[in-house]
C-alpha cells in the first residue's frame, strides 16, 4: 500500500528518482508500439465498443460501461459486455456471468455490472473468444469491451477514452516512470473522450464530461434503500472506504455529500476484510458499489454502499450511435 501511494504521487507530480527508469520506459514504448503495430485485429461477430483509458488505475470506465449499455438498449440494439476479469478466477473461460457469480471467480468490476443490469457477459483472457460466445449463444449484436483499448487483437468499430479530469495524465510519462499505459498522443486516434469530473485538460477529439450522480445509500445487510434526503442528520460523521484507482474522489463526493469522513483507501481490486472494515467505533461505514460486491459476506447492519450513475452529455450518445450505425 505504501509502495503505491509513493508510486501515484510520483507519478501524478513529478518522477523524482523514477527518472532512474527511463530507460524502461523507452523500451515499454517500443513493445507497446510494436503489439499495436504488428496485432492483427479479430472480427468477433458483431460491431465491438470499446470503452477504456490509457492511464493505468481508476478513471470511471466503469459507469461508462453501464451508461453505454442501457443507451444502446433503449436505442434498439441488443448490446452484451466482454471483460478480462481482473482479480478472477474461474474454472474455465470464456466465463459467463449469473446471479451467482463471485467476484473471485469473474472480478469485481464485471460482478458489479452484471448485477446492476444483468446484461450478456463474459469474461476472458482472449476477449474476441468472449464476445463470440455472446453473439453466438445469446444473438448480441453490439459487444462493449470494458477496459479494452489495449487490447489490440479484438477488432473494434469505436473507442471510448474516459479521463480523469482531476489528474489527467499525470506527469505525462509511460510506465514505470509515469502512469501511462500508451503515450498521451494515443487520445488522437481514438472517437470519443469522456472526461470524469472537472479539469483543465482539453483534447482534440470530441469530448464529453460525465459527472457521477449518486441518489441512494443501500444497506449491505438488510438491503434497505435510502435516499440522500432520508439520511439521519445526526448520522453525517461517517467512515468510508474505497478500493478504486482513486479512492480520495469517492471520499470528496461523501464530503460534497454533507458527510463527515474518515476515509481509509485501499489498493484498486482490493479484497476487503474484517480489519479494512473496523474503524474502532458503530459509525456508519459508506463503501463504493464496487467494494460492496466483495463484502456481502463480512456485512453488519452499520455498513452501507453508495451507488453512483453516469450523467453524460445526451451527444455523447447520439454521436455514438451514429458512429456505430455508420
């Protein structure tokens, strides 16, 4: 944990003595032009959308995911989802979600969008074999590709660049020097930027902000909904815990909530356990919907999660569908 908050703040101001690395960087820029030079992309069957980043850690690719699946669901299309499953394990691949899937076996992320809309989905190490089996079992005629866009072997029709506004691209380096998966100069071949929350930052293809809008607190333990106006006034001193790429974000929402937070973050893709959860007191204890999904099992009457929803331009999504209709 601490080797990774020294990596972000160096990565995200200045490298510091990661500049000792630039020699791997080059070498990491080489092969990463050289997979996506030499990649020979698959057709899977079907258009493929592909939403992803190239800043390694949490940018809000997730409730773009979601955001796209039900846009193109009410526009007529029947969309199915494909993901590598980071954090799973399952018994054999392709994986196809269920009701009782387990982050263990398909990940957390891909848990958590299977239970907020319950669409086709699989999860693979070879995602073209996934969003085959999706067009041929289930007759899907889009397939989203969550956190794809490194994923050069799977033929795609767009690609989604989501950004967090707030840090950007960091110190503008590729790994390990900076946070960067690919240059910065990959934005310009992608369709559409969605930028997660406010910043300075701007690109030169067409770009949307998205802000994530939460409406409820849900009780882990006994499935309770509540909204943010039903929250107990002498309940706004709250613990909080994030296992996302960027956990302060989760805890600035609690805060512009009205919240009073402890806030404890955890590593991306964290397994939390008793101890994560202990704060020393019967507070309310706020979680993201994606740590949720890997604590039903250690659940008290005291914790709740926080649903959030993508907000995005409405353009966003006609020049999606006119993309994809092209």
């Amino acid at each position: 944990m601490a080797l990774e908050h020294a990596l972000n703040r160096a990565w995200y101001s200045t490298p510091g003595l990661l500049w000792l690395l630039l020699p791997l960087e080059g070498l990491f820029r080489l092969i990463s032009s050289a997979r996506r030079r030499w990649t020979q992309p698959q057709d899977c069957g079907a258009p493929v959308v592909v939403v992803g980043n190239i800043a390694v850690g949490g940018s809000g690719k997730t409730p773009v995911v979601i955001a796209v699946a039900e846009a193109l669901q009410v526009a007529g299309f029947k969309p199915g989802i494909v993901s590598r499953g980071y954090g799973g394990k399952a018994e054999q691949y392709p994986y196809l979600l269920s009701e009782t899937s387990l982050p263990e076996q398909a990940g957390d992320e891909p848990c958590l969008i299977y239970q907020r809309i319950g669409l086709a989905m699989a999860v693979a190490p070879d995602r073209v074999a996934a969003g085959r089996l999706l067009v041929e079992q289930y007759g899907c005629d889009v397939i989203i590709s969550d956190d794809g866009l490194q994923h050069y072997r799977m033929a795609r029709k767009v690609e989604i660049l989501v950004v967090d506004a707030q840090r950007g691209f960091g110190n503008g380096h590729c790994l390990p020097v900076g946070p960067l998966r690919e240059p910065v100069s990959r934005h310009n071949k992608v369709d559409l930027c969605v930028f997660n929350g406010k910043g300075s930052l701007k690109l030169n293809r067409p770009s949307f902000d998205m802000a994530l809008k939460p409406s409820k607190l849900v009780n882990l333990y006994s499935g309770e909904s509540r909204s943010i106006e039903q929250w107990p006034s002498s309940e706004m001193q709250v613990n909080a815990i994030a296992g996302i790429g960027h956990p302060q974000r989760f805890f600035d929402t609690l805060g512009g909530l009205g919240f009073s937070v402890s806030g404890r973050g955890l590593p991306d893709h964290h397994q939390p356990n008793a101890d994560d959860l202990d704060f020393g007191n019967s507070k309310p204890l706020i979680m993201t919907e994606k740590d949720a999904v890997k604590c039903r099992h250690l659940a008290q009457p005291h914790h709740w999660m926080l649903p959030v929803d993508a907000q995005i331009d409405p353009q966003f999504y006609q020049q999606l569908i006119a993309l994809l209709r092209a």
